[in-house]
C-alpha cells in the first residue's frame, strides 16, 4: 500500500524535529520518551505523536486515568511510528492514541482492510506479537476525504463520492501524491467510475491546509482533499462526500496499550472515552486549540471530559 498523507505529515514532523530515534535514544535526558515511572509499574505513560490533534488525545487520556485515580504521565510530540512503537515497545511509553487504518500500514503495507470492524480485528494479531494491544476504537476519524462546497454539493446534487459523475469535467486540488493513490484519481476511477480524464489535477503542498481549502472556496478547484477533522469543515460550511464502497480505508481514534500496564480499569476509562469521542468533537477540540481562541490542548480536553461526563 502506498504511503498515506498521514504518514507523510508524520514523517514530515520526524524530519522537523532533525532526529532519529537512534538519535533520540543517544541523547539521554534529552530523549522525549525517556521515562522511569512505566518501568515501576505504578504509572502509565502516555505518548503522542508530534501534531496538536494527537496531543489533544492524550491529554484526554491522561485526564480520564488519573480522574479514575490511576496515575499518568505525558510524553507528548514524540514523532512518526518509528519512534512510537519502539517506544512502545521498549516501555518508554505506555499508550498512544492511534489511527486504526495508518496502524496497520504500519504492520502490513498491503493489507486489504478499508471498515473500520475489518481493520480493528485485523489489528488484534498485528500488534500483539510486540506485547500491544488495542482496544475499542472510536467513530471519530481523521483521514483523507473528498470534499466541496455546499453551494457546489446542493447546485449538482452531490452526497457521494460517485456523485462526482455528475460534475464532470472538475479540478482536483490535493497533495502532490494523490493522483497516484489507490483512493486518490486511480481509485476514483476504478471504485466509482469518474474518469480520470474528466479530473484535472491541481497539486497543492499543504496536505488539506489552508492553501488547499483556499482554493476550493474560491473554485480555483471544485473538489478538494481535505481531512475529515479540518476545522475549515465548519467554518467555511464545507461537505465532505460519503464513501459508501469504503474506497479510503477506515481511520477511527483508538487506544493502542502495552501489555505490561494493561489491566480492566484502565480498559474501561478508555473504552468509555472511545464510545464518546466523534469526529465533530475533534473538529471543535482541534478549532479551539488551533484556531482564534488558541486553547491549550489541556484545557480543550479537560472541558470536553467534563462534557462527556468523564471527568
């Protein structure tokens, strides 16, 4: 399977931060996944990759365990899965929130699953042979979509991906590498039948950001990739296309948990936030921390706890 944009954003971070994880482990103190409370037993360290969103979910599993009385530390903005699940691995953190889909590319490059109950069973046996195990995943999904305009969506009647027969001929706006994805202008054609003759491919470097929501909202493009959680969704009044053929594969929010801290209490504080958590809810937590309010991730999650019930 080809790399998704997601783990380019994550590797793109890896390269930001100039480190390996070789690197990271020479430099001891220095090291963002250095911990001595996991390796006592009586603390769960809770890691993050190096974007807000995932930071935002591990401070609502920090809050969420200690307010059962089980008592977490943050290791946040840690980098890509070649440096998490090594630390994962070793115990210098203990939990990750994690993407289902991008998980298990990690694993098996080629796997075949798209749903979201495919992938989390498929899931089981990949990560157990590294003492991991995952738990219940979320419906809250952040992953790459085809998305337009309302005014596009109700003057052309679109509600679906294979809709977009309907608009052809239409520009495309996405990163540089979609159109050769297997759900980028290949799959278009092949699940739903738009011709890749009738796509003219626009690349945009910002990977769903603002220069490609920019462009859609000024029909530089008529339909843009965007990811599902992009606060631009809502402000800008935004409509992403079903998929009803499952073309891109499943993306859902899940807990990935080292064996040796495993235990059902800690099952139950995550499995509850799972059932809780939406993929508006991370529009509306990613927006207060990354739009004008700028809230702290920790502030963003403690009140959506308390909202949930879960604090």
């Amino acid at each position: 399977m080809s790399t998704t944009p997601r783990l380019i954003r994550l590797s793109a971070a890896a390269l930001g931060l100039g480190l390996s994880f070789a690197t990271l482990a020479a430099c001891g103190s220095s090291d963002p996944t250095a911990s001595e409370g996991s390796k006592s037993g009586d603390t769960v360290v809770v890691g993050s990759f190096a974007f807000p969103e995932s930071e935002i979910l591990g401070e609502i599993y920090v809050q969420a365990l200690e307010a059962k009385g089980v008592k977490a530390e943050k290791k946040f903005n840690i980098g890509p899965r070649q440096q998490t699940i090594p630390a994962l691995r070793d115990g210098s953190i203990n939990l990750i929130p994690e993407y289902n889909g991008n998980l298990l590319a990690y694993y098996n490059e080629k796997y075949t699953e798209r749903t979201t109950d495919d992938v989390d069973a498929a899931l089981v046996d990949a990560v157990a042979k590294d003492k991991l195990k995952v738990l219940d995943s979320a419906e809250a999904e952040d992953k790459d979509a085809y998305v337009v305009t309302r005014k596009t969506a109700e003057a052309e009647g679109l509600k679906t991906i294979g809709d977009l027969s309907k608009l052809v001929p239409f520009s495309l706006g996405a990163n540089p590498q979609f159109g050769d994805l297997g759900y980028g202008i290949p799959g278009l054609e092949k699940v739903y039948g738009v011709k890749a003759s009738d796509v003219k491919f626009k690349p945009i470097e910002d990977f769903g950001g603002p220069d490609t929501v920019k462009a859609l909202v000024d029909d530089s493009v008529q339909v843009a990739d965007i990811y599902t959680t992009s606060p631009a969704i809502k402000t800008e009044d935004l409509v992403v296309l079903e998929d009803p053929k499952n073309m891109i594969s499943s993306q859902n929010i899940i807990p990935l948990i080292s064996d040796a801290v495993d235990s059902a209490k800690i099952n139950d504080v995550l499995n509850a936030i799972s059932a809780e958590l939406t993929t508006d809810d991370l529009i509306a937590l990613r927006d207060r921390v990354e739009g004008k309010e700028k809230a702290s991730a920790a502030e963003a999650a403690k009140d959506w706890l308390a909202d949930k019930g879960l604090s």
